[in-house]
C-alpha cells in the first residue's frame, strides 16, 4: 500500500536529431557499396538499423578508439558483426543485394558478416552517428534517435470512397470545406500523439449526406437530422479536439473490464504513464461508450442510428434501447460459460482463516449495494469469517435434487477491488 502513494515520474529520454545529410550523399553511398537492384524496403532497413541502435554503435566506436593500455584497436568489431547478423537474417536471401556482383563470388560466413559489417561501419561515420571527431577525441554517448521529423503526416477522413446511398451510387464524395475552415485536432494513435491534424468531412451533393471518419450525418425528410455510428470506424471522437483510434479506445474498454477501474483511475493510470497529451475522465468515459457501443452493435451486424447532437449520457441509453431486449444484451443471448455462469447453490461459501485486519475499511454491517440484475439480495461481508453468497432464489427443501427451478447465477458483487481473473465480456454487458 506505502508504493501505492508514491508519486510516479516518468523520465523522459534524452533524444537527438534524426541524421540530416544532404540526400545526394546517401544517394552516392547506397549506389557505390550496395547492389544496383537494392530496392528501397531494404534501403530503409539498413538505415533504421543504425539509427535504433546508438548504444550499440557507441560500444562498437570505444573498441575502434583505445584509450588504456592493454586495448586494441578493432575496425569490426563483434557489436557490429553482431548486427550486421541480425541484418543478414532479416533480409533472408536478399542480403545479397548488399554486395556489389563482383563480391557476392564464394564469400564465407564469416566473410559475409565481416563484409556487411564494414558497410555498417562506413554508413554510421556518413550518418554522424559516430561518437569520436576526426582527431579520435570522445564526443561523448550518442543519444537516441527522435523521429519526429520523418513522422508521416496524419490526416482524419471519411472511409467511405463513393456514396453509399442507393439512389446516388457510386458518385464520388467532395470535400467542400475551404482549407481556412478545416478544423485542427490532436490524435492519439495507440500511445503516439499527433497534433494539428486535419479533419475532413466528404458530403454527397446529391441526397446531402454527411460522410464523417466515425459517423453519417443523414437528413431525414422531416428535417431532422440523424447520426449513423460506423462499426468500422478507424477513429473516434472523445472530445472537442480530441480524436483516438480504435486500439486506445479497445485499451479503455479492456482496462475496465479486466481491471474493473474507474474512468478517473484510467485517467490517471493513461497521464502517469505516457507523455505528450493528457486527457479527461470525461474523454476516457467518452472512448468507453463509443467502443462499447460498436463493439456490441458489430455482433448483432448493425450500424446504430441516433438523433444527431445528443449528450454521452443519452446516446447511451438510445444505444441500450436498440441493442438491449429487457436487460439482456442481443450479443449475450444464450451465452453461458465457466466464467459467468454458475450452477444454483442453497449453501454459502465460508472461507475460514482470514484475518480481519486485512479487512482495513470494511464494516461488517455495511451491505454492498445490489450492482447486477439477477441478484435478489445483497451481499454482506461481516467481519469475521467471510461469507459469500450467491443465493438467487430461496434455497431448496431437496438439497439432493439437482433439476430444482433455480435460475444460474450470474455473478457475485463483493466490496473491494477484484484484479487478475479475466471477466466474461458477456457477462459483463448483463
């Protein structure tokens, strides 16, 4: 409980720039050490190769510049022939194309590495990414390598290429906001963070249909105006300029139902951990219902459609109405496992041994207010021993017969935090 108040930092590492050299130098380079069939995928493989691995070529720099007695000089030495190995299983047969024909003829082994190696070698000094200046003096450790200025332009659109109206298929979309108008958003791509992303919107000309990357807006003809969620969104609207993609939205749904927490507790676990954008419990909440609302509607093969410009909370409950039947959720209909169905029991489970004082906070005539439908009576912890129970419905007179008309017992609500055993997805939309 003590680590539990400690205050968490993240440190951020200390990062440099991603090599800046004029292209004709790479150009002259690529076109003097390597095959004239060397394609650009294995272009940029050797080029990231060296630019993830600055402890390494560090390491590989301190051998080929002794400063003791006792150290030699090594121009290859085995930190790169080491990467120069991996290079060579990565590429499979195409690490041939590393070589020049003239020397590809009966290499070893050992001759291939040495020789990819050396190639290594000479592309670090020509990257910068060399720890020692011309005259052998230590620069000092090279730092990790940012990306940030090779980051590929984001942009959010519609999926949609054509209307998908019947009477206007296939007529293209149009992007009729004037580039002053678009609006600039931040995205979270799982934890990566992109800002002044654009947003666009596609329209149809024809039937007026809004095409959105979540959602259609269509007009009704009594002049309302609907919202269309899309199953296969590729990302989502949780704020006023905040959107995330569906593996950030699927983390918070998982987060929940396997660690039971809170909106607030994500929140705060999301803004300890990764840096560059912190969010809201309100945007957590926001991510929670709109991926449970596609994840659910995905199952039952139906895009949900809602009246346009509703709050969270009622989308939530028109959504509930149209993928919900008295309670039960379409997608858990006949559904039953080890998980979240139990045979009914007449007896209580006792577990013995337990000390009360690890029972801090918890009063023995407190009731645990009733949280899943199903379950007629609350449960009460007392304070010693625990009891658990799962009663449904009053307990038998033939304790023997097992075809008594009892219905199974969904789940068991206890105070306190439950962590580890994964939960039905089912059973939790119940």
């Amino acid at each position: 409980m003590a680590f539990a108040f400690l205050p968490v930092v993240t440190a951020i590492p200390d990062e440099g720039h991603f090599p800046d050299i004029p292209f004709k130098e790479f150009s002259k380079f690529v076109q003097e050490n390597f095959s004239s069939k060397i394609t650009l995928s294995q272009t940029l493989l050797i080029l990231f190769t060296i630019t993830d691995n600055p402890d390494l070529l560090s390491l590989h720099a301190r051998q080929q510049n002794p400063e003791y007695p006792g150290e030699t000089s090594t121009s290859i030495s085995g930190w790169i022939k080491c990467l120069a190995r991996g290079l060579q299983e990565k590429l499979g047969r195409g690490y041939t194309k590393l070589f020049k024909s003239h020397q590809k003829k009966d290499l070893s082994d050992k001759e291939t590495v040495d020789g990819i190696g050396t190639k290594l070698d000479a592309l670090t000094k020509l990257l910068n990414l060399y720890p020692y200046d011309s005259k052998g003096k230590f620069q000092g450790k090279l730092k990790a390598v940012s990306y940030k200025s090779i980051q590929a332009v984001q942009v959010i659109c519609p999926l949609s290429v054509v209307c998908e109206t019947a009477t206007c298929s296939p007529r293209s979309l149009l992007q009729n906001t004037k580039l002053r108008d678009i609006p600039r958003v931040t995205l979270m791509k799982g934890s990566e963070v992109y800002g002044n992303v654009q947003v666009l919107t596609g329209s149809c000309p024809s039937c007026q249909i809004t095409y959105s990357a979540d959602h259609e807006r269509v007009l009704q003809k009594d002049n309302r105006h609907t919202k269309v969620y899309l199953n296969s969104a590729k990302y989502l609207k949780v704020g006023q300029s905040l959107w995330v993609d569906r593996v950030f939205s699927n983390a918070v749904l998982n987060g929940m139902y396997s660690f039971h927490a809170s909106a607030s507790a994500f929140a705060e676990f999301w803004n300890n951990s990764f840096h560059g954008k912190k969010i809201a419990r309100r945007q957590v909440w926001q991510s929670f219902v709109q991926e449970s609302i596609r994840s659910i509607a995905a199952v039952s093969n139906i895009n949900v459609e809602l009246q346009d410009g509703l709050a969270i909370n009622e989308v939530a409950k028109e959504a509930f109405s149209i993928l919900g039947e008295n309670g039960l959720i379409r997608a858990a209909d006949q559904h039953t496992c080890s998980e979240c169905t139990q045979e009914y029991k007449d007896a209580e489970d006792i577990l013995p041994g337990i000390d009360p004082a690890a029972l801090v906070g918890v009063d023995g005539n407190r009731a645990v207010p009733e949280l899943v439908e199903g379950i007629n009576q609350p449960v009460q912890i007392p304070n010693q021993p625990v009891q658990i129970s799962n009663q449904a419905e009053p307990p038998s007179s033939d304790e023997n017969n097992m075809d008594v008309d009892h219905a199974p017992v969904k789940m068991v609500v206890m105070d306190g935090i439950v962590m580890g055993p994964q939960v039905c997805f089912f059973n939790s939309l119940n």
